[in-house]
C-alpha cells in the first residue's frame, strides 16, 4: 500500500492512503497459520531460518516481529527446534465451601483469589446459582432457593475443582 504525505497550513501533516484493493481466495493463510504450518513441516533450530522461509512466501518480518508472533502462537523451542507447545493451564487455588442456611454458600480461598473465582462461578451459569459477591478471600454464593442446597454445592465444588 503506497501513502503520500500531505501538508495542510490549518492541519499539520496528514498521511492520505492510496486505497487497494485486496482479493484473497479462500486457500489464503494469515500469517501466523504460515508460520505454524512452517514450524510444522520443518525442524527449524532458529529464527533466521524460519525468516528466511517466510521471506520466500512473501512475508519480511524483522525480528523482533517474528518474536512477538512466536510468543503470541506459544510457540518455543523444545530439543532443539521451534514448536507449537500448549500453555500451560493456571492452577485451581485451595477452597473451603460451607453451607450458610438458608439459601447461601460460602467459599473460602487463598486471598486475592475471591473475584476470579466468582467470576468464573457467574460464567458457568450453574443452576440454581443466583450470583456472587467476592471479597478478598471470600465469595458469597447466593441460591435462587434453599431447596437444593446440597446438590448445587456439589455442582460449585465439581466445577472449581
């Protein structure tokens, strides 16, 4: 895409963009699915390699770029090779769950984890769950009803743990 550089006395410089247009056929690739399909393909031990690759599909990356691209698609180097590795998933913190009569639970935890508990509570949508309040190390569970009490505790337990 070319631009020019305008100058305006009431604005300044101002870029104007030649427009382009763009046709892409349904076997185009972004880049990131390129460079994992290179990565897949190919025992690449470093970045210049893997630039270099991608330079030959059209793609002049610096290498910084590239850097941000790998970490982006988790990729590393394992054995001596660029792969795509899975990241690694964040641990449960420690919880207590207690039944507060009549229609409430209350969940103890590590502090500072409270929010992001209740959070993933109130996006689980469990049944008979009416919301949450979070504090630092507590989260208020409040029930639509305190018919129940027992099984929707089992099914918050199950779904934190």
């Amino acid at each position: 895409m070319s631009a020019q550089v305008l100058f305006s006395e009431d604005h300044g410089w101002t870029l104007e963009y030649a427009r382009m247009e763009v046709h892409t056929s349904p076997m185009s690739r972004t880049l990131d699915e390129i460079i994992l399909h290179i990565i897949e393909k190919h025992a690449l031990s470093d970045q210049d390699a893997l630039r270099a690759m991608l330079l030959k599909q059209g793609h002049d990356l610096t290498q910084p770029t590239l850097s941000r691209h790998l970490k982006k698609l988790n990729v590393a180097k394992v054995e001596g090779r660029y792969r795509h590795v899975e990241p690694p998933q964040a641990a449960m913190p420690s919880f207590s769950l207690s039944e507060a009569p009549p229609n409430l639970l209350v969940l103890h935890t590590e502090p500072g984890f409270a929010n992001a508990l209740a959070i993933k509570l109130d996006q689980l949508q469990i049944p008979g769950v009416a919301g949450t309040i979070a504090g630092d190390d507590t989260v208020f569970i409040a029930l639509t009803s305190q018919r129940n009490v027992a099984s929707i505790k089992a099914a918050v337990a199950a779904a934190l743990s």
